[in-house]
C-alpha cells in the first residue's frame, strides 16, 4: 500500500539538489515538502504538522529553526539540523525513520535491519584497521545481553532461561561462565528481605 501524507510528512529546507534528491529517493515525493528556505515555503505549509523537518544550516548561522518556529509547530516533530555535510551523512539515520514510520511500502524496522545498519560502520572500521576474529567478537557482544536479557525475563532460572533461549541447561551455564554473567535469583533475593 502507498504511503499517504497523512502517514509521514517531512519538510526539507535545503537548496542543495543532491540533497533533495537523497531525500526524495528515501521519503518519496509524495510525502516530502521542499523548499531552499523558510521564506520559500507556500503559505499553507504553517498550517500542516510534520512528522520531521529537515534544516540545511551554513556554517557559522544562527539555528536555522528559529526561523521557522513563528510559521510552523516544531513541538511535534523531529528536527534534524546540519550542513550539507552533515545531513548526506545523515542519510541512513533517515531510511531508519523512514523505515519505522513504514514509509515507501516498506515494513517496520526489523531486529535485523537494525542490527545490520548499527553493525555497518563497525565491520567497516575493523576492515579499515585491519580487525581480525570479527565473527567471534560480534557473536560474544551480542550473546552476552541476549542471555542476561533471557536470566533478568526468568528471574535468573537459568532452565527456563535456557528453554527461553533453546539451549541445553549445561551450554546455557558454561556460557554464563565464559561471559561472566552475573546470576541473581529474585525469589531468592525477595525472601532474603522479607
């Protein structure tokens, strides 16, 4: 189904073309209004609530919503403000919003998407640096809060953590071992203050 305006509305203000086309080619033109700068804006635009509003800054400026906070109501949207720099940059920060809004028919940010967007520049920091054993690293970072998200869901019992998980009870506790998880039984804990 085709994003509507009323799902998601974003105003960029930017004279730049490289980044309107960014921003068109993430948000779609049926749900981006543009315009080089706040007093370009038709004037109906004042009386439409955007989702996000996007602000090309010059350096060394004053904030460039300031200059919008007469004509449109900011207190419900997300303002991302920078230079032409700082906003191509921005670009994957944007496919996320784009992404959890549902935007260009796409669903929800899934746990995968977003594990592969905030993994992107650490695998290509490691490459650049010439990192080694990324899979064992990257499997340790993310076991580790995984299995003391499943003991804190359990209580700490580490066999229905284990279940939670589909592990064996024995690979569930030479991991929390390995990991040096720290397991607390709440039963245990409540009693003892009672």
């Amino acid at each position: 189904m085709p994003p509507t305006l009323s799902v998601f509305s974003l105003l960029l203000l930017s004279g730049n073309p490289d980044i309107q086309n960014q921003v068109k080619h993430i948000f779609k033109d049926a749900s981006v209004t543009i315009a080089k700068d706040a007093a370009a804006l038709p004037k109906d635009t004042a009386r439409r609530a955007f989702d996000a509003v996007i602000i090309e800054s010059k350096p060394g400026s004053s904030d460039g919503a300031t200059s919008l906070s007469s004509g449109i109501d900011l207190t419900h949207s997300l303002v991302i403000t920078g230079s032409r720099t700082v906003l191509k940059r921005a670009s994957k920060f944007m496919q996320v919003i784009a992404r959890q809004k549902g935007v260009n028919g796409k669903d929800a940010l899934s746990l995968e998407d977003y594990l592969e967007w905030k993994m992107g520049d650490f695998v290509k920091g490691m490459r650049d640096g010439s990192g080694r054993n990324l899979h064992p690293m990257l499997i340790s970072a993310i076991e580790r809060p995984l299995i003391a998200r499943a003991l804190e869901e359990t209580n700490g019992n580490q066999i229905q953590a284990a279940e939670l998980l589909g592990l064996n009870r024995n690979t569930l506790r030479k991991k929390i071992k390995d990991l040096h998880i720290p397991v607390k039984r709440k039963r245990a804990a409540q009693r003892r203050e009672a």
